[in-house]
C-alpha cells in the first residue's frame, strides 16, 4: 500500500507541508481526535506557555499513534487550532523539533479561534494518519 504525495509544479514545495495526498482504498486510517496540553490526569498544563503546551499535545499525538503501531510519518493530515492571540512561531518551533528532517510532511491547516474548550487551552492539534 502506497501513500502518493502530491506536490504539483508550478507550485511551492515546502519541506513543512504537502499540497495533496492520495490515500489508496484499502489503506486502514486513523482519525485522532484533538490534542492538547492535558496530562494523564486530565490537568490542563503549561498554563499560558504555547510553546510547551505545543509540545504536550504533540506528544499526546504521537502516544495515540503510537497506540496504533504507527509514527510521525504516517500523518496524512493535521489541522492545528490555537487561539486567535498566541505567537505561531513558537508553536510552529515545537513541531519542527517533532518532526525534524522528515520527508513528505502532512497536509497542514491552521485555523485562529477566538477560544478553545478550556479557557487554558492555547492550541489543540487533531490528525489522521494512513496506518502501516
């Protein structure tokens, strides 16, 4: 089973994100739902902190992946959600530190809210991913 990513010409290729992903029919899929900075106990973490609240729900993420026998680099999509009001660029920092090197990254969309689920909630990350 074969992941195709799509990175038409005449268009940017960023090491970041792909354009498009062709998932085949027969590929098993894992749907993961959003991740954020809440530890085994359910306590919101890193109150205030985007960078560090970024790095626990990656690392929620990848304990779901992992679940699954699946890696960072079965990520098909991800959507990342963070209040209207944090710096992007450090929350983009903590998931270059993930994903470091990797070739063809996810799809990627980010959407600015006014609020999360939480009031402490800075960012929620959600995904899916094409299981080995």
């Amino acid at each position: 089973m074969k992941v195709e990513f799509v990175q038409p010409a005449g268009m940017y290729h960023s090491p970041v994100f792909s354009q498009g992903i062709i998932i085949p029919a027969s590929a098993r899929i894992l749907i993961i739902g959003g991740q954020n900075s809440v530890n085994e106990k359910g306590e919101v973490m890193h109150k205030g902190d985007v960078a560090q609240q970024t790095a626990l729900a990656l690392s929620n993420l990848q304990k779901v992946l992992e679940a699954a026998g699946a890696g960072l680099e079965n990520l098909v999509k991800t959507t990342i959600i963070m209040r209207a009001d944090i710096d992007l660029g450090a929350a983009f920092a903590e998931w270059m530190k993930v994903w470091g090197g990797r070739p063809n990254p996810p799809t990627v969309t980010a959407l600015r809210v006014a609020g999360l689920a939480n009031p402490d909630f800075l960012i929620e990350i959600e995904a899916q991913a094409v299981l080995p």
